[in-house]
C-alpha cells in the first residue's frame, strides 16, 4: 500500500488530495472515513517517527519511539480505488489524536498506536462495526513515549539508514550549522588606460 488514501467514490484521483491522516474525533462521520472505520482496518508496523520543531530559526528532526524501546503498531485504515478500466490503487492513512502534555512539546496531534493485547480487537471488520474500537483511538499516555535529536540527513530521501535514528552528537550538530555567509569584498572600479584615442563610450 502507499501512504495517501484515495476513497472509494473519487472519480479522478489526479484531481484529489491523497489523505494520510484520519481526525480519530471525526473519522466516523467523514464520508473518506467511515466506511474504512468499520471494515478496512489495518496496522502499520514501526520503531517510531520523526517530528520536526523549530529552534532558532531552524526545523529540527527528532525520533519519537517508544521508551521501553518496543516496536508500535499505529492504527490506520485503507482503501482500494478502483478506476473505469479495471486499475486499482491500494492506500493507507494514519490515524491520529489529541498529543499527550509531553509529546505536544514537539507536535499538538501523534500517530494512534493499538496495544499489542489489541490488535485482533483492531483488526476484526467481521461486525461492520466501529463502536468496539473507538476507546482505542487515542495518543500515547504521557511518559509512554520519548524522543531525541537526530541528524538533518533524515531531511534527504536518499539517506535511508539506522544512523538516522541515532541521537545527534555535539560534532555532528556543529556540523550541520549554517556557515556564515562571507562577507564580499567591495569591488573596484576598473580603471582602463587612455590610449589617447579618446572615447564617448
């Protein structure tokens, strides 16, 4: 599946905003939404997410993941577009809630993550159903999750390794400043030698 859902009754999605985030405090009533909440429930698998917050000017990238260093499941749901010549495109949105007091330092809404003891709860659509699984629906309880400094290299796509989960060292962050800008030195006015031809130009 790729991230951005396209809903089902969209008749052209080059002409529709891919949707990777579903409100949990309206996803039951959006019409984007509420047919994936009741039947096309999914979880997505991950050591965590990165955020970015401003500081001096500049966005800082943190890792956000679980303090006990387990892996997370966010909750998410799917859908299939299907196109008039028989194409079909699998996408996923992200669930999310209301952050927690200490998470929303970073970020005022997180990704909701199901509890292990409740993914087959998350994950059965056999009811047609979704009130069973709305308590679920919820952010990380405060001091549940912890996040560090990382490397602006996660800004690039074509970096794509452990190291960008790793806290960010002093070196590493001195590194990563923007040198400041040189100073040009004022130009001179050339000066061309009268060749005693005299000019108007």
């Amino acid at each position: 599946m790729r991230w951005g859902l396209v809903p089902a009754w969209v008749k052209d999605p080059r002409k529709f905003t891919l949707l990777i985030n579903a409100r949990s405090e309206t996803v039951l009533d959006k019409p984007a939404f509420k047919n994936a909440i009741k039947r096309r429930r999914v979880l997505i698998p991950a050591d965590g997410y990165y955020e970015w917050q401003d500081a001096d000017g500049r966005k800082r990238p943190f890792f956000i993941h679980r303090r006990d260093g387990h892996p997370v499941g966010f909750a998410a749901l799917a859908e299939t577009w299907m196109g008039p010549n028989g194409e079909e495109t699998d996408g996923v949105a992200i669930v999310t809630a209301p952050a927690s007091r200490d998470l929303a330092a970073l970020h005022h809404r997180v990704p909701v993550t199901i509890a292990p003891e409740e993914f087959e709860r998350w994950l059965d659509g056999r009811t047609n159903d979704a009130n069973d699984v709305m308590p679920l629906l919820r952010g990380p309880a405060e001091g549940e999750f912890a996040w560090h400094e990382i490397s602006t290299r996660v800004n690039r796509v074509v970096n794509d390794d452990a190291q960008l989960l790793l806290p960010i060292t002093d070196e590493q962050r001195a590194a990563e400043e923007p040198k400041p800008a040189k100073k040009a030195a004022p130009r001179k006015a050339a000066v061309e030698e009268d060749d005693g031809q005299g000019s108007l130009f």
